[in-house]
C-alpha cells in the first residue's frame, strides 16, 4: 500500500519557469490538501479539494493552481516560479468528515 | 483568529530521559487535536488524537493529554529513544461541520535525542 505519493522529490527551477507537481493516494479518500511547510512556520494550506473536479483556496494560494481531474490525483502548478515559493510541499489526503491527514513523503523546490 | 502555539520550540534530552511538549490553542469552536510526528525529510504522521471528553491518551511510550478547559495539551515521551528524534506538531480541528480547510498547524517542537 503506497498511501500518498508525490512526484518528483527535488526540483530546482529557474525565476519565471513554471511547473508541476504530481500527488497520488491509493486509500480512496475524498479530500486531497497541499501544503508548504517553510522553516520556523507550521504548514500552511495552499489549495484544497473535497472531491473529484471540485478545488478551493486555502491560507495562501496565491501563485498557485491545482486540478482534480481524477479522485486519486491532485496536481499542483506554479505558473511563474518566483523565489519566495522556495519551499517544501507536502500533499495530503483524508476521508470525507475524517480529520488523519496521510502526507506523502514531500517536494523540496528551490527556485534561484 | 484561530492560533496554535507550541513550546519549547526545540528540545535536547539525553536518551532515556523523559520529556514534555506543550500545545497551547485558541480555535474555536473545537473539534479534536491530534499530534503528529515528522521524522527529518518526511510527512507528519499521526500520534494520536483527543477529542473534547478526553483528558489522556497513551500510545506506547507516547501520553497525550487535554484539558478544554484552559485550552492546553501535552505529548509525554518516556524513556525515550534516538528514535524518537523528530519534530512534533500539534493540529487543532476547528467544528466546522466537515470542512476539508479546519485544521490549525503548530509550528511544531524539534526534539533532538542525544545518545
């Protein structure tokens, strides 16, 4: 059972470029989260999803886009990296109304 | 606004020793809180949960406990191992009638087990 995976691990981009990164659950659950975690702050909500298709803005969206095409998938994309998204993402997943997250393994970006 | 404040911010014990961490919140109206532990390079897993009528929780050598009251919770690790060397963060569930975004994050207590 591989719960939450994400892809990729590392990922160093440029100011400007843009990007994509992948969250996977096999547990079936209907919420999916992202979220960054920076040093010395507590993760922050970035964009949410409650089910299939459907998205909404979480603490601090801003420069940032998700799609939930697929209930097992949940995609976040920067358009135009800027050097304060510098930092770790995390997705989650949980059942309807359960509050367990199940994080996956996180993303360090590094945007220079 | 909804805060959830976590102390010490990091913490160096020698192994074996036992040691306390503290969560501090003022969501509002309360669900449940739950603690996670983030091993270096992973995702929080969770510890344990403590919902409203629960003063204490043990799991293994974890003990959490609650007082809703004065709004304060705490992670007791005895006997502690290299192991146990994480970060430990605190979440607090506002009632928010099943709403994905109600969940609260403490920056979390680095603790550090020196052999």
């Amino acid at each position: 059972n591989a719960g939450v995976t994400q892809t990729p691990k590392f990922r160093v981009l440029k100011t400007g470029q843009s990007m994509t990164l992948l969250c996977a659950q096999d547990m079936n659950h209907e919420y999916m989260y992202w979220y960054r975690q920076d040093p010395g702050m507590g993760l922050r909500l970035i964009h949410y999803s409650v089910g299939e298709g459907t998205t909404a803005k979480g603490e601090v969206p801003d420069g940032y886009n998700v799609s939930r095409l697929k209930k097992q998938n949940f995609l976040l994309g920067l358009e135009s990296a800027a050097p304060s998204q510098t930092s770790v993402y995390f997705c989650a997943s949980s059942r309807q109304g359960e509050t367990e997250a199940f994080f996956g393994q996180g993303t360090r970006l590094t945007v220079v | 606004k909804n805060q959830v404040e976590q102390s010490p911010q990091s913490l160096i014990i020698l192994e074996g020793k036992n040691c306390t961490l503290q969560c501090n919140y003022t969501v509002s109206p309360f669900s449940n809180l739950r603690w996670y532990k983030q091993d270096t390079g992973r995702g929080p897993v969770s510890l344990t949960i403590m919902t409203f009528s629960e003063n204490t929780k043990s799991n293994g050598r974890y003990t959490a406990t609650l007082d809703a009251d004065t709004k304060q919770s705490s992670l007791h690790i005895t006997a502690s191992q290299l192991s146990d060397s994480a970060s430990y963060i605190c979440v607090v569930r506002v009632y928010s009638g099943g709403g994905a975004d109600g969940l609260t994050f403490g920056k979390g207590t680095h603790l550090i087990i020196q052999p």
